[in-house]
RNA sequence: GUGGGUGUAGCUCAGCAGGUAGAGCGCCGGGUUGUGGUCCCGGAUGUCGCGGGUUCAAGUCCCGUCACUCACCCCA
C-alpha cells in the first residue's frame, strides 16, 4: 500500500458516476453567460509570475503564500493560475481585444491552483467558470453578471444559495475611508497577527470569525457609509436593477475579498449546506487592474464560480440531476455470428447520432440482460443465432417489458420512432 | 502554517479484557438450456492506511508518518 501511487495532495477527482454530476454542473454554470452574449477564451494554466503579483497583489495571501511557483527551463518564473481574471485582462491586452467595440465579453472554464491546507470544499486544483466584462461602467453590466451567476445557481435547481453584496469604494473614496478605519482599528485590543493584518489590509479585519473580534468591530465604520457620491450612486443603480430583475440578496458592508483589485460593485454567493468553505462563486468589480497590468484606463466586472463546491451544494440539497446522453438500446448477442453483426449494427446507430452499446464477453443472456438494465438503456434487443437468419431481433422495452419481434435492417427508423 | 477527529472488503460500517477478521449493499454464478429489475441459494475479494515499539500474541495498546476530515486562516 505504502508503493501504491495515488494523486497528490488536496485534489479533487472526479470519476463515474459523480464525474457526470461535474459535467452537468460545469455545463448549467457556463450557459447562462453563453446567453448573454459571452465568448469563450481559453488560456493557459500558467503563467508569468509577475502577472499575479501585479495583478492579484503582493499583499494578498493567495499570492504571499498560496501560489505554485517555479522556475521553467529557461529560469522564468512560472505560476499556476490561482484564479482566472488576471489571465483573462492579460490576454485582452495582448490581442488587442479592447479595441473594438466595448464591453469585452468573455467566459472561460478550467483548473485553477493554490497550495491551501485541502479540507471539504477547498481542494488545491479546483475548477471555476467565469466571466469578465471589460470596458463598461453601466450599473447595469454589474447587475447583469450578478444576474448570470444566479441564473446558473438558480437552474441546477439550488435553493440554499444567498448573495451578499456590497460596495468597496474606489479609488477616490476608498483611501480616506481605509485611513478612517485604521485610526479605528489602531484602538483596539488586537493580537500580533490581527494588526499587521490591520495595517496591510484593514478591511479584512472586519471580516475575522473570531467572537472577541467581532464584539470589538461592531461600530468600526463602514465602507458603505463613507462611499462618494459617484461610488453611492453606481450602488444604487446596481441595486435598483437587481430589483427589477427580482433577484434577493442581502447587503454585506463587511464582506471583503481577499484579491487587491477589487473596486465598488463586489459580492459572494454562498451556501449553507457546505460547511466553513461556504463561498460558492464571488466576483466584483476592478477598475483599476487593466492599468496595473498595461492596459488602457478600462474598468471590468466578473465572477469566478466553483464548480467543486456547486456539486458538493447540489449534493447537500439532496438534488438529483437529469442523466446525461441516456443510453437508447442496449444490444444482447448471442453467439460470434449474430455478435458480428451486434458489432456492424452498433456502428451503424452510432453514425445516426443514437447512443447505444452492446454486451461484451462470454455472457450468457442473463447477465448479459442484468448488464443491459444496469446501463439505463430505454431499449434492449437480444439477436441470437435462430434470429440471424430472418435478420430480427427481440426488442423490448426495459421499462415497461413489453417485448416484440423487429427488423435489424429498419431498427434505427425503429429506435427513433419509439423514443419520441 | 496551527489545533481537534478519523483511517477494517469496491461502498457504508461492526469487531476492542490484546488470542492472526465479519455484516449489509455491490460484484460474479445458479434456481429460469433465449431475457433484466423482486425473491431464494452459492461464490470471490482484505499485507485491518503505512512504518516502528510493547507483548508469548496487536485490527485492538504506544510512537511516528501519510491520507482524509473539522475548525482557525483564506477563498472558488
């Protein structure tokens, strides 16, 4: 046991049949940006480290401690993608993207990787879809991600889920505020760690779990309260649309992000069935990252959504998802002659975009037809040596049992009209 | 990175005054010589996570280690 290879630390994999419950996750997660007019981009798992220093932020812990980096052949220093945005600006800028028309709507699904101690919901390659509108300051863009990522939710059948929003100020507010909040917090009674945390990133002070933090925040004061009116006034509107779309959310004035980029607009959807990782998507605003990366002056919007924990949500609510590519027919073969013919036919229903599959090996018929019930197929069809010569078989219907004689040569035209 | 819990068959778990392993489900076969899902009968599979220690004897006690898990932290 102590030789057996086995995959490496915190990872996630999926194999049948909960690989299946990926798929369609992953899938519900993508669709409702594919229908808001989202084009796919796919980048590459790595990177130049820079990038995510730059981008993410030295400060941040995903960068100062969480990141997969080292150095390629060459010596430059390369990094596993810990999260997709700053990716996603870098290739924009590259490709020139935001030169023509404006908003940048783009979408994009994969691995991501941080070096996090694994636990229920937190693995070390993990998987995101997300999107990112680059390029428009409308209010309405925000509330139409935000839109997005509840639609995605809301389609796989999840109920537990909540939103939590917030605005975090920009860069004409935010400042002042963070010197307000520091003069606050510097009059606490904090341990060590809590005030270097103070005076790195003192919003995410407001943030901590702990009881006797907590009780000491209660009146820190608030982002919320201390926006300018351009920030107050995108709020609003935000707000105002998610009204009209009927969307629920609750409003979060301490909840933070642990990214540097981050400006106004900023929210998390989490759930309750998942324990402490409860985060199952989270996005916002960042207007500032296009020109930290070497872009022009544009603003941006997006969401990252976990597909991992989706699943592990969509478990907890006990959801049953719809199976995927259902097997139509089921073909038992009875002897090498009528098997040869199993295989010619199989071949053939494929073609016609029909899924089917056949028993394979020196089954007898009882276990062959256990195999056919196991594999959900809607039809069976036993073709034995006597039946070869009239070029028939037994069709039968697995869930109602009926059974009748039918031509192999017409089965396809068959199949399909039984199924409608 | 810090602390707590767990680790026995493919899965869920039982076994503990220390005496070299069991159940249910699943899987395979038979009852039904060409028919699944119910029922009945039978069968296979474990270096009891790994390494070391105590003991005549360790799945059971001790130590270490790895993995999983929960919380802190952080986030998807």
């Amino acid at each position: 046991m102590s030789s057996q290879l086995q995959a490496p630390k915190g990872v996630a994999e999926y194999v049948p049949p909960e690989s299946e419950a990926f798929l369609t996750v992953r899938e519900a997660l993508c669709e409702p940006a594919r229908n808001a007019g989202y084009k796919y981009v796919e980048l590459p798992i790595f990177e130049d480290t820079a990038l995510f220093v730059r981008g993410v932020g030295e400060s941040t812990d995903v960068v100062s401690k969480e990141m997969y980096t080292f150095d390629d052949r060459g010596g430059r220093s390369i990094t596993l993608r810990p999260e997709g945005t700053a990716g996603v600006i870098r290739s924009t800028i590259e490709h020139s993207l935001d030169r023509g028309q404006l908003p940048v709507k783009l979408w994009y699904a994969g691995p991501f990787f941080r070096a996090e101690r694994p636990q229920r919901g937190r693995y070390r390659q993990f998987f995101s879809v997300g999107i990112e509108a680059i390029g428009g300051d409308d209010p309405a863009l925000d509330a139409e991600v935000i839109a997005i990522a509840n639609e995605g939710f809301r389609s796989l059948g999840l109920r537990n889920f909540r939103l939590e929003l917030t605005s975090l100020g920009d860069s004409n507010c935010r400042p002042a505020y963070r010197i307000r909040l520091q003069e606050f917090l510097s009059r606490l009674d904090l341990d060590p760690e809590t005030r270097d945390r103070a005076a790195l990133n003192p919003l995410r002070v407001l943030d901590d779990k702990r009881q006797s933090v907590i009780d000491q925040v209660v009146d820190a004061p608030l982002m919320l309260d201390h926006l300018c009116s351009a920030c107050s006034h995108h709020f609003a509107e935000v707000r105002s649309y998610l009204e009209v779309l009927g969307i629920e959310y609750s409003l979060a004035p301490r909840l933070v992000r642990g990214l540097d980029y981050y400006t106004r607009t900023t929210f998390e959807f989490t759930h309750a069935g998942l324990g402490a990782q409860s985060a199952i998507g989270g996005g916002g605003r960042y207007d500032g990252l296009m020109t930290t990366l070497g872009g022009q002056d544009l603003s941006g919007i997006g969401f990252g959504l976990g597909v991992d924990r989706t699943l592990l949500a969509v478990q907890s609510e006990g959801i049953v998802l719809p199976p995927r590519n259902p097997l139509a027919i089921f073909i038992v073969a009875l002897g090498s002659e009528a098997k040869k013919r199993a295989v010619l036919l199989a071949g053939e229903i494929r073609t016609a975009g029909i899924a089917v599959d056949l028993s394979y090996g020196d089954r007898g018929l009882k276990g062959a037809m256990k195999a056919a019930d196991r594999s959900g197929a809607h039809f069976s069809i036993v073709i034995g040596e006597r039946d070869l010569e009239k070029d028939t078989g037994e069709l039968k219907n697995m869930q109602s049992g009926v059974q009748e004689t039918i031509s192999l040569a017409t089965l396809i035209a068959t199949i399909k009209a039984r199924l409608l």
